[in-house]
C-alpha cells in the first residue's frame, strides 16, 4: 500500500507510549473470575451435541474475545455466541463475491496496510472516499465485513488476535457522514468481530 500506509503508521510509532496499559495482540485473563468464567463457558460449550453452539470452536481466544465483550458474564456470552453463529449461517461473509463489493474496493474506502509494532495488521479507513448517495448502507457494510475477513484470514497470526484502526479524516465533509452505515457498522463489529479492535487513531481530524 506504498508509502501513504507506511508514513502513518511510522507517525503512530512516535506517538505511542509503550506502558503495559496499550492494547495488547491477544487476550490474556488476568484473574480467577476470568479464569472461571472462561472454563465454565468451554465446558457448557462441550455438552452442546445439538443447536448452533455445538460448531462453536474450542478455541481460548475466541472464547475470551467474546466473553471480555460481555464483561465475562457466561450467560450473556452464550447468548452472543449463539447470534454470532446465526450471522454466519444467515449473512455468510465467507460467500461474498469480489463482484459484489468492487464499487466500493476501487473507492479506496478501508485497506491494510503492514503492521505495527506489536505486530498488529493496521486498517486504514479513508473517509472522504465513501459517498452515501453512492452507495447504500447494506452494501458498504457488506464490503466492510469482506474486508475485515480477508484480513483477519490473510494477516492475522496465532499470536496476533486484534488490528488497530486508523481514521484519516483529510477533506472530509458532511456529504461523507452515514449514520445509519456508521450504527450498522458499530453494532457488526461488536457482535461478529467482538474485541477484534485493539484501539483507532484518528488522523487530520
């Protein structure tokens, strides 16, 4: 992504602190109730033979990205997971297809671009590339939730779980602002995405 990519993350190194309170690129549990919570939930994820739980994955990270997203309340995270697993039968993000979401990849709207120092894909999210009247709600979501999977699959590692956003606001204007994609967006990420962003820059605001 050339030299656009690399000169902001370059500016975010020497801006960050490097205190153990930063966003790690993983999920640790940091304390008993945690740790219980986390066994209490992989072992009621063991009993499901029937229903959508049982293709949960039993994965520690996984389990513990949705569960901080619940504040690791167990049964609030089991009702979140059986929604995400309904998103994935129902939107299937897997199955999106590139001609579905070229408009809006040739706008130039999101892209990766390298890593930061912690080892983090970086999303770059341009938005004076992204006009409403051009483009509904529903697809620039869609080409949102491509974008992020592809990522997640090509640049993520076992050891990396979480991506930084940065948001480059040169020239933007109100004809740029979408608040029902902006909602829509939000409430996808939480749900479908739980903790998957570490934390976002914003840039030329």
């Amino acid at each position: 992504f050339g030299h656009y990519g690399r000169g902001i993350i370059a500016h975010t190194h020497k801006e960050r602190s490097m205190d153990e309170s930063f966003p790690k690129p993983f999920i640790e549990v940091t304390n008993d109730e945690q740790a219980k919570a986390l066994d209490e939930f992989k072992e009621i994820l063991a009993v499901h033979t029937s229903g959508r739980l049982r293709r949960w994955p039993q994965d520690d990270q996984k389990c513990l990205r949705f569960l901080k997203a619940r504040k690791f309340k167990v049964d609030e995270t089991l009702k979140l997971a059986e929604a995400h697993i309904r998103w994935l039968d129902e939107y299937r993000p897997d199955e999106i297809k590139p001609e579905v979401v070229e408009f809006q990849r040739r706008q130039r709207k999101a892209f990766w671009a390298g890593k930061d120092k912690y080892g983090r894909p970086t999303l770059i999210t341009v938005l004076r590339n992204h006009h409403p009247k051009l483009s509904s709600p529903e697809d620039t979501l869609r080409y949102a939730v491509d974008t992020l999977r592809k990522g997640i699959k090509k640049y993520f590692s076992k050891d990396v779980h979480n991506f930084v956003t940065i948001m480059d606001l040169t020239d933007m204007s109100r004809k740029n602002i979408d608040l029902v994609m902006g909602k829509a967006l939000v409430n996808c990420l939480q749900d479908n995405f739980s903790e998957r962003q570490a934390c976002s820059f914003v840039i030329n605001a």
